[in-house]
C-alpha cells in the first residue's frame, strides 16, 4: 500500500504496533455493507462504471460469505479490516477492485463502519435492558405486599414493600434506556463521503449512502466528521452509567444472600462452591457483575484520555478509540444478561425480610407522624418524643408495639390508644400512599404503568 513512497518497508516492530486487524476485524460486517453502499453510489453517479460495480458487488458478498463460514483472516501486513477487505477483493475480481476506494479514505471509512457498530451495539443493549425490566416488573408485581426493611447508611430505616424495592432499579433502567437511546439519535448522521479529511472533489451523493445505511443524514463538516469519536463516548458514558446501576444491585444480592441477612437465595446457576469449604454457596454471578462495572468505567475514562489532547482530523491515536468500546460492550452483555437470569430466579424470603423489618424500631417515624397529626405536636416536639419513646423501649429490649399505653402516657400524656394502630409494619407500608411511595397499591399503580410501556398485557 506504501510502495509509492516508501523504498522500505516496515519493520517487524512497525506492523505490530500499527495493524488493528486483531481486533477491527469485528467490523467486517459493517464494512462490506458501507462498501456496498458507497459503490451503488459510484454507480448511480456514473463514477464507476455499471459493469464494474456489478463485479464489486459480487466480490464483497463473496467475502461476506467467507468472513461468515470461516472467519476473517489475519495478516498484518494488511494492517486493519479495511484492507484486508479490498485485498480480498483484488484476489477475486482483480484490478477492477481498486476503484471502490474512490471518492473515499479509511478515515471515513472507519468513521462510517464504527459508527454503524456503535448503533447495532446500542440496540442490542436496548434488547438486553427491555428483558432486564420486564423480570423486574415481574417479581416487583409478585412481592407488591411483601414486606422488607428499608435503609439508609444500611441501617433500618422504614419498612417498604420489596416490590417497591424492584422497581426502584425499573426506573433506573429506564433512564439507562433513554440514555442510549439519546445517544442512537445523536449519532446517527454518516461520514461517508468526507473522505481523508476535506471531502471529495467527485460529484457523490452523500445523501444516497446516508440513507442506504439508515442514517437520517450526513454529517456536516468533514473535518469533524473523520475525528468525532464522541458517538463512541457517549456509547461507553451510557454503558458506565448503566454498569453502575446493575452493580448497585449486584451489591445489594452480596449482601441479601449472606447469612446475616438471609433475604434471598440465589439459584444454583448463578452461585459457585468453594473447593474447601462444602458448606459455601458463593454469589459469585453478582460479584462478577459489581467487579465488572469497574472495567467498563476504565473502558471508558480510557478513550476519553485518548481523544482529550488531539488535534483535527484524524491521529492514528484513535485506532485505539475501538477496544475500550468492544470490551464495554461484551462485559456490558454479560452483566445485563447475568442479572436479568438472578432476578428471574431468585428465592427471596419474605419471612425473613418481614422479621427484619419488625426489628430496629422502624416504625418510629410513623409515631412522630401520629404525634403531629393525632396529638397535633409540632414535629421537632414529635421527633424529640418519639426518641424518648424509642430508648425506652431499647431498655425494655421490645419494640415499640410492645410497649403498654402506660408506659407511653408515662412520657407524653397526649398519647393514647390509637397510636397501636400506626406500630406494625403493614400499617406503615399501607400509609405511605403519596405518589410513588411504597404503599402496594401505588406499587401496583407505576408496574401498571411498566407493563403499558414495556408492551406487556395487564
């Protein structure tokens, strides 16, 4: 490819560092489709002849078929996909496959086929998070009435239901969803045809091979259009995002499946044993998920270090843009698969949460609520009794609807027996019918509205 400039050539060291084909070649696909595109433009233009363009065509869908069966070759001498593509094509149909270059430069030739892998890569993650929220929904409209504690600092805060729980994560995902999906509409405008960096002085139809390749447009400056990885960030920014959630909730199964807790009880499919311990049943699946958020997020503070210094248009720097996204995206997979396979399968022990939210005087803060509203104490009033009311019964070693009226009446004489009726767990969970609070029957309002916009029958 150099033999016009260059009276050596690389060394050994050279080719190593400068092919990308070990791993661009997951490009191939798209490549061979914006090759396909780009010709029947050629064509339409009567840049290339007709007659040629046919033999092009042909050639590239044999190569497709080859890449398909038996996988794409690596030489590296051939450096990247691109190449390896149109030496291919040079063996079947000759000299005639040096006119698909025309009008084009690997620059926006990769621009071009990343761009349409980061666009099937969201999509595949959209897939992926669609069946994600519907195991959600599922188990969330399962246990609506279950009953759990509910923290903060992890410590028993208020009883909530777990629905409420599971649908906490339905949310978050949601926005993970909309995130990818801002970044698909942000990105979908095509560099083919901005060439090396300036354009072209053939008369292409940029607009033809946008629209053959689904692009809504073509990008507007050249110089932009060869350089701009920020598709790729906003892919990985979306994809650390996203990895952060599941991690959250990996945690949160860690914890749950621990004896202490005793919450749930992950499937054997997604546990491990120890190879001394018989008794063990490691959640290994979720560590996995929680360790690999901490990849994803260096994936991308990785390409952000690699584009934060350079200049327009293209550096060679950016054939580095390519692995940070591959492996997101691989470990995103596994991450959304392997937490949607726990939550559809795993046991969670309502009786056990339900003895827990009993515990810890969590409660109290529907007392402090019926202080203000029964008794009409002002809360700061509410708070300070409830505390008293609360040390007593640590003291006493009870909770608080343990303790008799006397002894209430003892510390505020405006208490009476109606206060018995705000003590339980389920009285506290029943009351918090604000919108979007844990009550089951507004926990049933929003996986209502799950189901409608995951398509779902109600």
């Amino acid at each position: 490819m150099w033999g016009g400039r260059f009276a050596d050539g690389p060394s050994s060291i050279m080719r190593e560092i400068n092919a990308s084909i070990p791993f661009d070649k997951k490009l191939w696909r798209q490549d061979i489709r914006a090759s396909l595109a780009h010709v029947a433009m050629l064509a339409d233009q009567k840049i290339v002849e007709a007659e040629d363009a046919t033999k092009i065509v042909d050639g590239l869908n044999q190569i497709a078929e080859e890449y398909e069966t038996g996988g794409v070759p690596e030489d590296l001498d051939l450096e990247d996909i691109h190449m390896h593509v149109e030496a291919r094509l040079s063996e079947i149909i000759g000299p005639v496959a040096g006119r698909l270059h025309t009008a084009r430069s690997r620059n926006d030739q990769v621009a071009t086929d990343f761009r349409l892998w980061v666009r099937e890569a969201m999509e595949m993650v959209d897939d992926a998070l669609d069946a994600l929220q519907k195991a959600l929904v599922s188990r969330a409209e399962e246990h609506a009435d279950t009953i759990m504690p509910g923290f903060t600092h992890l410590q028993s805060a208020q009883p909530v239901s777990l629905g409420h729980h599971l649908m906490a994560y339905y949310e978050m995902v949601r926005r993970d969803r909309s995130r990818f999906a801002d970044a698909r509409k942000r990105m979908n405008e095509s560099p083919l045809g901005a060439a090396a960096l300036a354009g072209t002085g053939f008369a292409i139809d940029r607009d033809k091979t946008a629209s053959m390749l689904g692009f809504d447009n073509p990008t507007a400056n050249s110089l932009d259009s060869v350089s701009d990885r920020d598709f790729a960030l906003d892919y990985l920014m979306a994809a650390t995002q996203c990895s952060l959630h599941l991690s959250r909730l990996a945690e949160e199964f860690v914890i749950w499946a621990s004896q202490p807790f005793g919450f749930i009880k992950l499937p054997d499919s997604f546990s491990t044993g120890s190879s001394i311990m018989p008794q063990k049943r490691n959640p290994d699946a979720a560590e996995l998920v929680r360790g690999h958020s901490g990849r994803i997020a260096g994936a991308m503070n990785a390409l952000v270090m690699t584009m934060k210094g350079l200049p327009l248009a293209y550096s060679k720097d950016m054939q580095d843009d390519k692995p940070p996204v591959f492996e997101a995206h691989d470990l995103l997979g596994l991450s959304i698969a392997a937490m949607t396979g726990m939550i559809a399968e795993v046991e969670f022990s309502g009786n056990r949460m339900r003895a827990l939210a009993e515990s810890g005087f969590s409660t109290a803060t529907d007392f402090a609520d019926w202080l203000v509203r029964e008794a009409k104490l002002p809360f700061r009033e509410a708070h300070h009794v409830t505390g008293a009311v609360v040390s007593l019964a640590e003291e006493q070693g009870c909770g608080l609807a343990d303790l008799t009226l006397e002894q209430y009446q003892a510390i505020d004489s405006r208490i009476d027996e109606r206060v018995f009726d705000v003590l339980s767990v389920d009285a506290s969970v029943a009351s918090r019918s604000s919108y979007g609070g844990t009550a089951p029957d507004q926990v049933r309002v929003q996986i209502a509205k799950a189901r409608q916009t995951l398509g779902l029958e109600n």
